[in-house]
C-alpha cells in the first residue's frame, strides 16, 4: 500500500532508522491522511520500541510532534524528556531493527505476514523493513 509523504523505515533522523517514520505517522495521522491499516498499530510495534529506545512516552510524542518543528527538532526534544543515546547504542538499534525478522523471535510472525505479498516476493522477505517496503511499492533491499 503506497501512503504518500510516509518515509521508508530506512530513513534516519540523527543518524536513527525508523524514527522519521514514526514522526510522518503521527502527522499523517493528525491530519486525518492516514490509512486504517496503519492506525490500528500507532504506538504498538516499531514505534513502541522507538520510544523505549529514547525513554519517550508515546502520547507525550504524539503531542509534541503535532505542535510543529522539524525532525531534529523534535529528535532533539526526544532527548531532553529521555535520553540521548550514544554513537553505538544508535549503531546497535540501526542494525537490529534493520535486521528485526531474520532469524530472531519476530520470524514466524513476518514469514505469516509476508505471505499476503504479491506471489514475486514470496520466499525473499527476509526482515520486517524489507516487508514494509514491498508493502508500500519500494524495492526490498532483500539481503
């Protein structure tokens, strides 16, 4: 499902995959541009763990986020109400969410979601960033 202005998980704010996603979520959400497939999970899943990464409450987020500002505006917010994280703690969470499917506890879960992909995915679906990709029409990086 194509969701325009809706970021891959790829991108980064501060160097961090995933969060400029969860902030065009909250946008889109705010201005009603979000589809309910995507509404059902708001605060769950990536974007829970996002914010127990930076020690953020999620409605606290959802607040600010809707007050306006750039991404490293509010990223930088993120770690005044939390915590900043360090070069490698960055370095780690990047790669494990860039991994999040592959071979860990989430794996039977993506391989029963992957499966409603088109047929030409079926079988190289390795991680959960590569599913939301082939999801919303980009190419899965597939490694």
């Amino acid at each position: 499902m194509n969701v325009p202005n809706l970021r891959s998980p790829y991108d980064t704010v501060g160097g961090i995959v995933y969060i400029a996603r969860m902030f065009d979520k909250i946008r889109l959400n705010a201005a009603g541009q979000l589809p309910a497939d995507y509404t059902a999970n708001l605060g769950g899943g990536f974007d829970a763990r996002a914010c127990q990464f930076l020690h953020i409450d999620y409605p606290a987020l959802v607040t600010r986020v809707k007050q306006g500002s750039t991404d490293d505006e509010i990223l930088q917010w993120c770690f005044t109400q939390g915590q900043k994280p360090s070069e490698a703690e960055i370095e780690i969470w990047s790669e494990f969410l860039k991994k999040r499917g592959w071979n860990d506890s989430g794996s039977e879960r993506l391989a029963q979601v992957a499966q409603k992909l088109p047929p030409q995915w079926h079988g190289k679906i390795h991680t959960f960033f590569d599913l939301i990709e082939a999801d919303e029409g980009r190419t899965p990086r597939c490694r």
